[in-house]
C-alpha cells in the first residue's frame, strides 16, 4: 500500500463534516452512492455502493465506505447534497483507497481519494478559476456542493480546510 502524503495536494480540502454549531446551511455528512464502471481487474459495471463524502477540494473528494476500491478505477458517483433535490453526477479516478486505521475486520471502512474529472457533464480541469477578491482556488466541483465563493463570505467558519484555516489558499 503507498504511503499518501496530504502535503503535496494541489489545493486545499475544505471539511464536509461540520459541527453543529457552524451557522451554515452543510452542518451533516454529503452522502455519495457510486459504481466502478471501469477497471483494469473487472469488465463488468459494479453494484452500487454507498459512501460519506469527508471532505472536498477543487478537483477532488475523500470518500469513506466499507468498498476497498483499486488505484485508477473510474466512477460513476452520485452526490446527494442535503439541500439540493436531484444528486450532483460527477466522474471520477480512484488515486489511492486504504483500509480507516483503528477498527475491527468486521467494521473495515476504506478512505479513498477520488480525482474528480467530470460534474454534471461539465470538464473540472477546465472549470478551475483563481477567484482573486477571495484570493481561493474554485471549480465546478466546488460550486455544485457549495455554490460559488461569493455565497459562502459571510460564513467565514462554514469552510474549515484540514490544517484548521480558513477556506482561502495562503
């Protein structure tokens, strides 16, 4: 198994599990359904399989579910935001996914790292932006959880980013 170091992201992951006191309209879990739909060790679509969004960044998702998942399969994911009628349908590529430390073989849960590649039919690579007013890296994957950058201002504890700062890139 390859050792991730988190340091050498690309851009900062902003925190989808969120306390209840945060004023915000994302105080629960984003709940994910996805299926491999291609891989180098199966050739058939997988079942669905279900999963809890831990955190999101421009390009990219931490997924956690009890499904152990092979480096570059792709997904078909289905992101269910507590707010929004219909999921998010986002494309994806499997980095990384490791067994969660500290639990026992019957409860085996896996975090993985998902590329993003696609949301809603729309290129991710092709949607990032520096917004410079906010001085915060933004992309559709962003904006189909979050709405844009704007909206989120006058939350300024809505979005932790992992390191305990605040949403915008130092």
């Amino acid at each position: 198994m390859e050792n991730i170091d988190i340091n050498r992201r690309k851009y900062p992951r902003y925190c989808t599990e969120m306390d209840v006191y945060f004023k915000i309209r994302y105080d629960i879990n984003i709940k994910v359904e996805f299926q491999v739909i291609e891989s180098c060790q199966r050739s058939n679509i997988s079942p669905k399989y279900f999963g809890l969004c831990n955190n999101v960044s421009v390009e990219g998702m931490l997924i956690v579910s009890k499904k152990h998942l092979m480096k570059n399969d792709i997904l078909m994911l289905e992101v269910y935001d507590p707010i929004v009628e219909n999921p998010v349908k986002m494309e994806g590529q499997v980095c990384w996914s490791e067994k969660c430390p500290g639990l026992s073989k019957e409860h085996d849960m896996f975090y993985t790292g998902v590329k993003i590649i696609m949301v809603n039919g729309r290129s991710v690579i092709d949607s990032i932006y520096f917004d410079r007013k906010h001085q915060v890296a933004w992309s559709v994957t962003l904006e189909s959880l979050f709405g844009t950058y704007e909206t989120l201002k006058e939350y300024p504890t809505s979005l932790k980013r992992r390191d305990g700062k605040s949403g915008s890139s130092d």
